[in-house]
C-alpha cells in the first residue's frame, strides 16, 4: 500500500520540513498492523517526492479471527495490503502526525501556506467507481486523474474491477490535503479494520470539521466513513452543522416531502405506485429489482403480493436505505417473507453484477436526479448489462407543471432534480434506448390526463423477448 505526496513549490525540499521527514534518510515506524516506511524517490529543488509505504501481513490480519467475521478481513487472499483503505489513514495519522496538525518546526509559515500539492495512490478500491472518487476529491478544488485497474490483463472479458489508480493535484496547505485522504480514502473504500464507536465521531469532527459540512456529499462520506451506523451518523451531522441531530432528520425529511407536496393533491405517488404495480402483476414476473428504491414504498407493495418470489431494492442513499428498513419492519418479518427481500446500497450508473437475473426492473421517478451525461452509463448499466425482460421508467412530465399553483413557472417539482422532460423530450430518449438496446416500447401516461399538458407522469415500458 503507497501513498506518494509531492510538490513543485521551491525549493520543493521543503516539503521534508513539512513532514518532518529528512529527504536523505529511510524512517520506518512500527505499526499494530505492520510497518511504514518513509523515503524519497525523488528530491530536488524543483521536485520533491515522499513515498509513505505500508507493509501489512494479510496473515496477521485474519490470524484468530474465528468469529465468523465477513468482509475483506476474513480470508487470508485479501485486498487489504494494497488497497488505500484505513490502515492508511491510520499510518497518515501516526506518521504524518505533526503535518496532519498543521505544524512544521523551522517552516510555520509555510505550513499554513497553500502550495501546489500532488498525492498519488496506486490502488484505491471505489465500489461506487469513478463518480464516487470525483464527487469526493473535485468539490475540494482537486483536478482528478483516474485510471482503471483491470482484473486481468490477460482477460479482458472478466470485466472491470473496483479499483483505480488516484491522482489528485491542487494548490493547498499540506495538512488540508492529509485531512481530506484520511477521511476520504476510507470512505470511498467503504470498510474499516477496526471497530467503528462514538470516538469514530470525534475523529471525524476533529479531522473534517473544517470542510465537511460545506461538501456536498457530506451524508454519503459521513455514512460511509461510519460504516452506516445511523446514530453515529446522526451524532456527526448534528455536530458538524452545530444542530440537534433532530434537527438534521427533519432537514433531510423537509427536502424529501417538497416533491410530495407539490404531487399531493393528485395522490399522484399512490396512482403512480398502482400504475407501477399493475404492469408488474400483469407481466408475469416473479423477480424485481427496484432501481431508486427510495424508501421503499413500491417494495412494501411488491411484498404483499405472492406473485413476486425475489426482490431487490437498490438506492445509493444509506439514509434511504434505513428508513426503507425500517418502513418495512425488515427485523420483525417472519423469515419467509424476509428471504424474498434484500436492500443494497449501490450507483445504478455502474455495472452491478447483483442487477442481472431479473425478470423486471423498475425506476420509479429516478432518472431526473441523475446528471443528463450520466443517462448513457445508467442505460448500459440496466438495458445491456442487467437486461431484465421488462424494464419500466418514470419521470415528471415538465409540461404538466403549469397545473401545480405552488411551483413557480420554470421551478423544477424537487430541489434535487437535475431536469424534467416534456412528452417529446422523453419520448425521443425512450425512443433511442429501445431502438439501441433491443427493446420494445410503449408509452403511458399515469395520474389525470390533461387535454393540452398530458398527465402529471410518464411511464415507460420497455419490453423484450424471453
């Protein structure tokens, strides 16, 4: 595991002040897990390198680890020795210490200078792929380079792997740029090796206190850095936007019901879910993957019907996830019904073996929040790789919004919809999926039909042969 930080700031050595790391000597440090050692490849006044290298036992990391445990700890053929994950956070925090700080003995006022940086991680494990990696390092002012890892180079067919080499540049104080790899790299790796507690919070605050709450993906590193405990999350929220953590439920509650109140009067979702539904009862289908299943209000109505023998649901939001969880008493149904059910976390705009299988898959009023360049990824995603037999998709239909008093004219019904269609826009989108992927089409429309506007709701149905 290689954590390589360089600069250009001359004279560049300076950069052994800033760590506390003399240029022209190996340092090693004896970890719980292993040993760092720290060099510099390369050391001049122009450029200046340091090399912060982990050496980790995967047999060590599993030895008398006869709990059952699961996860990346639990074999002995394991990522964990290369994968940027937190064993680098931690030798970040041990070795790096005094920079992590913001303290640099002989240089403080270059310390708290922003200065051209570079940080280069070789493998990063990012089950989110490369939207997740940029959403987290680009809001910071990073330019991102990215470069896949193959699982195999020899065997191309095998596909993608969820690793990539990092590489991220800008002009920033040293201890901004550690504090931002020791949140985010564990984040985007999505485990820990070690127990997650209430002191987890504290580390959070104290190292992303300063940028954060201003991030917007603040929920989904805040969740993935605490390993989805909700009352952590909830307790780091709450102290990052110095608010009560019931505060911070209902900010996210108030964003979510905005839509729904605009819809309300119409009992546009409960048409929009029966519309759903009915298509799928009268399919055939027997197993159903929710794409954007929210918080699982289409999932409570697939349970009750027998007809429905698998279903998945899959949302990127956590939060989603466990209010869906909870919606739907997971912890109190009887093992039939809860063997039928799985809830997942996961980016429906990358290949996701656990989609495909499917007699149906259903994306109720999701495509809007996503970013219009991201539509080819997501259609590759469902119609090429997933390519269940039936595939149904709705979204808001822009001309309908004129109706709805409280939405100002040009106002999107959601605060987080990127864009919403008229008939025509989604018509000729439907349209050229179908025609591209092998599908056939047909158009509904769901919730009351306006002579001139059309219906509040678009649906389509994408079909194809067994």
């Amino acid at each position: 595991m290689l954590l390589n930080l360089s600069t250009t700031h001359e004279p560049a050595t300076d950069l052994g002040y800033l760590l506390a790391k003399h240029p022209q000597k190996l340092q090693s440090f004896e970890l719980a897990f292993g040993r760092a050692h720290v060099f510099y490849p390369q050391a001049d006044a122009r450029r200046c390198t340091a090399s912060l290298l982990l050496d980790i036992d995967p047999v060590g990391l599993v030895r008398g680890r006869g709990d059952g445990s699961e996860g990346p700890l639990a074999q002995y053929v394991n990522d964990r020795p290369y994968a940027a994950s937190s064993f680098l956070a931690v030798a970040i925090a041990r070795v790096y210490r005094s920079a992590l700080s913001g303290a640099s003995a002989g240089r403080e006022a270059l310390a708290q200078t922003a200065i051209p940086l570079e940080a280069e991680v070789p493998v990063l494990r990012a089950r989110g792929g490369e939207e997740a990696i940029r959403r987290c390092f680009e809001p910071l002012g990073y330019t991102v380079e990215l470069a896949p890892l193959a699982l195999d180079a020899r065997f191309p067919e095998w596909g993608a792997s969820p690793y990539w080499r990092l590489r991220i540049a800008g002009c920033v104080r040293l201890r901004e740029l550690l504090s931002h790899l020791y949140v985010l790299l564990p984040a985007i790796d999505g485990d820990k090796h070690y127990f997650v507690g209430d002191d987890e919070v504290d580390k959070l605050v104290a190292k992303a206190g300063d940028w954060l709450a201003a991030h917007p993906q603040r929920d989904w590193i805040a969740n993935r850095y605490l390993k989805r405990r909700r009352s952590l999350v909830r307790s780091a929220l709450a102290r990052l936007l110095d608010a009560e953590e019931d505060d911070v439920d209902r900010a996210e509650q108030a964003r979510e019901a905005a839509e729904e109140a605009i819809e309300r009067p119409l009992s546009l979702n409960e048409q929009r879910m029966g519309s759903v539904l009915s298509v799928l009862r009268q399919s055939g289908a027997r197993s159903i993957v929710d794409l954007g299943c929210g918080e699982g209000r289409l999932l409570g109505l697939l349970l009750k019907e027998k007809q429905f023998e698998r279903i998945l649901g899959v949302d990127v939001s956590l939060r989603a996830l466990d209010v869906a969880a909870d919606r739907l008493h997971l912890d109190r149904l009887p093992p039939s019904q809860r063997e039928r059910l799985q809830l997942v976390q996961g980016a429906l705009t990358y290949r996701d073996r656990r989609l495909e299988g499917f007699d149906a898959a259903c994306a109720v009023e999701v495509i809007e929040h996503m970013d219009p360049p991201r539509l080819p990824a997501f259609e590759r995603n469902v119609f090429e790789f997933a390519r269940p037999r039936l595939v149904v998709v709705t979204t808001p239909n822009a001309e309908y919004n004129a109706n709805f008093a409280d939405l100002p004219a040009g106002k999107l019904r959601h605060p987080d919809h990127r864009f919403e269609w008229t008939r025509a826009e989604f018509a000729a989108w439907a349209e050229a999926v179908a025609a591209r992927r092998g599908y056939g089409l047909r158009l509904l429309p769901v919730g009351p039909l306006d002579p001139a506007l059309g219906a509040p709701t678009q649906m389509a149905l994408f079909t194809r042969d067994a």
